[in-house]
C-alpha cells in the first residue's frame, strides 16, 4: 500500500471544477497528479519492530508521557505503526493508531507549502515586505513573508514569555498579533543572515496570507495542503477551545515541584484553543496523515516539477556550533538527508521527517510537553536511525541511505534530558 496517494488542485482556479478534474484524471495547468514513492506492503521486521518499541517506551517514561503514537514507512523494508501506552495515569485507555493530536510546530511547514503555493499562482510575491499585509510591525521594513517563512527574519520568540499563560488558560482565543508581540518585544537580528526559532515569526506570516488571499488561515491550509493531498483528518481548527478531534490522545502536562516536576500526576489539558498555535503550531492530526503529509512536502509534491524558487536550497546553520548535517529553512529542519519538523505545543510533542529521494518517512508523538521539544526531535531521529538499518524485503533493494548519527547517540541524549525517573531494571 502506497503511503501516500493523491492529487493536487489549485485553489486559486474555482474548486468545483478542480474536483472534477480530480475524480475523472484529467489535468490542466492548474491541477496535477502526485505519485509517492513504492512502499513494501508488510511490517518491518520483528527485531526493528522490537527497537523501535523499546526506543519510544524509554522516551516516553523520561518524558513523563502516558502515551504515543508513531509511524515508520521503509518503502525497501515495511512500515511500523502503533499507539503505545495509555490516555493517561487514570485514564487506561489504550492508545490508538487513529487518535488525533496536535502536531505543533510541523504546522510550520504547512504555512510555508500555502506561502509557496499563493506565490506559485500569483497571489503574493515572496520577497513582499511583511507591513504590506501586516499592520502595526513598521520595524519589519526589510523583512519579506519569505524570511519569515525560512525563519531568517531575525524577529525573537514568544514561547518563554507565554507558556504560563497557555498553560493556566487554555480556553484563551488569543489574537495572534497579541500572541506574536512578544517575540517582537525583543531584540532583532539582522535579517535575511541568521536562523532564528521563532513562532512569532510563523504567526505573524498566517496573518499576512490570509490579508494577501482574503482568506482564514484553516481555509488555506485546507486548500493549499490536506485537500491536494487527501488528508481527511488533518486541518486547522477555529479559535474555540475543542480538543483535537473527537477520538482524541489525551494531552498532558506536569506540574513543577521542588527539584523538578510531580511526574505522578499528569495535568491533562487535551481541551485547549488552537489560537494558542494558529499557523505556528495549531494544526491537528493523525500519524498517518502526519507521515502522509511530511513525505510529499520534503519532495516538494505540493508544488509543479521544477518550480522556482527551491524550497529547500539555501538552509542555514540551526545555531552556532551546530553539526553541519543540522539546518534550517522553507520551515523545516534538514537534518542528514532528512527533511521535516518538530515542536511542542501544551500537551503534545511531535516530530516527524522523510528523505525526498526514497519516501524513508518517521513520525512521533508523545502525550506530554513538558520536557519540551527536543526529545520528540531525538526520538524521531533514534527511531531514524534503527529503521534505516532494517533489511530489505523479498524482492526488493536496499538503496544507499544512511543518517550522520547513532541511534544509541540519540538513546543517550533523551535520557541526558530526562524529567522522569526511570524506573529501576526488575528483579
């Protein structure tokens, strides 16, 4: 089975008649067809499967996470799918492949894909500069919608300042210009040079696409992305506190407690406004659209063959002193050969990659942020690592693929991070 199998139609041309193209095959210049990669239609074998089961139930105990759900597709090998662990430490229910989540900041890439693809129709043009579409944000001049979209605005983040507050009141609609203030209250690095993590920047951009198209942010993602693409679970909710779908993971947080965190009882806060994320974080889904969804846009399947400028093709250093396998921009983090994302957002954290040239596709989510980003990130790239190695299937051909790390590096930098006690070995 394909792991991903769809078409794509422009919104910009009348949506009716795109469809109809769609379901009779025909083509036009404004629609067209995406084909993913073969994937062998098995699981991977017992001794990956064990790994991989072993990787994600030691980050979810150092995580403090009730919960996951993860997905591995190796086109040469077979693919993993499961939900492990339970809602939560009251709630025993078994935690299932098709619950929905919030996929935090792989929303990110979203926003880009309709950036590039109202770009590709002649909607806006990339190097506009943000005051043109955004009001209140004369210091941004020089920025264009592109810097903010490959995170080379040099505007700070608001996370640290807001956290709390998300965190105490969920149920908050919060404008996103409010929301992004804060990283625009402090310093700014020259832009267009330096790579710069900011949410900020991400969701003063939805505000700028939905002023340049005349539309909400949740209609464009729907048009520029889930509806191309076919990912009927996937979208951008309203600003109403909802939880992520109705067959909802739990999500989860901990409460500080002297000398670190009370990892006993998990605070849920699945029912939260996705305002708190909007086109930086506020996407939900599930692990197969979410693998779905970051195999085509690391191929670029969103956008015409050849289509200028490349997305991907002038990534820049994450941070000083980062491993040069270890960049950022289009929204996304290049990693080795991988493309993709990963975040946290109040009660989640995801990560999920692919390799555009084989369709090699992870994707995690663990049932609590408290412990941040970095350990959806690491276990992503842990559970990279080992899958990589899986043998090819009857038939089949390993290809050339390999990842500029360890999956026992990544093992040993979740539990350097850990906030939760491991359990000690039985006797």
């Amino acid at each position: 089975m394909h792991l991903l199998s769809s078409r794509r139609w422009r919104a910009a041309a009348a949506g009716a008649v795109a469809l109809a193209l769609v379901l009779t095959g025909c083509s036009s210049e404004d629609s067209f067809s995406y084909t993913p990669p073969e994937q062998v239609d098995a699981a991977l074998p017992d001794d990956t499967a064990a790994q991989l089961q072993a990787a994600v139930e030691n980050a979810m105990v150092e995580t403090g996470a009730t919960g996951a759900v993860v997905g591995v597709w190796v086109p040469w090998s077979g693919t993993w799918v499961t939900g492990l662990g339970t809602q939560s430490v009251e709630d025993q229910t078994a935690v299932a492949t098709d619950m929905t989540f919030r996929v935090a900041d792989v929303t990110r890439m979203m926003t880009c894909d309709v950036l590039y693809g109202l770009a590709d129709d002649d909607v806006v043009a990339l190097d506009a500069s943000v005051p043109e579409y955004v009001s209140g944000v004369a210091q941004l001049e020089d920025v264009t919608l592109l810097d903010l979209c490959n995170g080379t605005s040099g505007v700070g983040s608001s996370e640290a300042a807001v956290t709390g507050m998300l965190l105490n009141t969920p149920a908050r609609e919060w404008p996103p210009l409010e929301l992004a203030s804060f990283g625009l209250g402090q310093d700014q690095l020259e832009p267009h040079t330096t790579y710069r993590d900011s949410d900020a920047g991400y969701l003063l951009l939805g505000l700028a696409l939905e002023r340049a198209s005349g539309k909400s942010a949740s209609r464009l993602i729907a048009e520029y992305v889930t509806e191309p693409l076919e990912l009927a679970n996937t979208s951008l909710p309203g600003s109403k506190a909802a939880a992520p779908g109705g067959n909802a993971l739990s999500g989860n947080h901990l409460s500080a407690i002297e000398g670190g965190y009370d990892c006993t009882a998990p605070v849920d806060i699945t029912v939260l406004s996705a305002s708190t994320g909007f086109t930086d974080s506020g996407v939900v889904s599930t692990i197969d659209d979410l693998g779905r969804y970051v195999q085509a846009t690391a191929r670029q399947g969103l956008r015409e063959e050849g289509a200028k400028p490349d997305r991907y093709s002038t990534p820049l250093p994450t941070s000083e002193g980062a491993p040069s396998w270890y960049q950022a921009t289009g929204g996304a983090y290049l990693v080795g050969p991988l493309i993709g994302q990963h975040g946290h957002t109040p009660g989640y954290a995801t990560a999920a990659y692919s390799d555009p040239e084989t369709g090699f596709t992870v994707a995690v989510v663990l049932n609590n942020s408290t412990a941040g980003s970095s350990p959806a990130a690491y276990l992503a790239w842990e559970l990279a690592a080992i899958a990589s190695k899986a043998p090819a299937a009857d038939g089949q051909t390993a290809p050339e693929f390999g990842l500029p790390f360890t999956a026992e590096q990544y093992h040993q930098a979740i539990t350097d991070l850990a906030i939760c006690a491991t359990p000690p070995p039985a006797e």
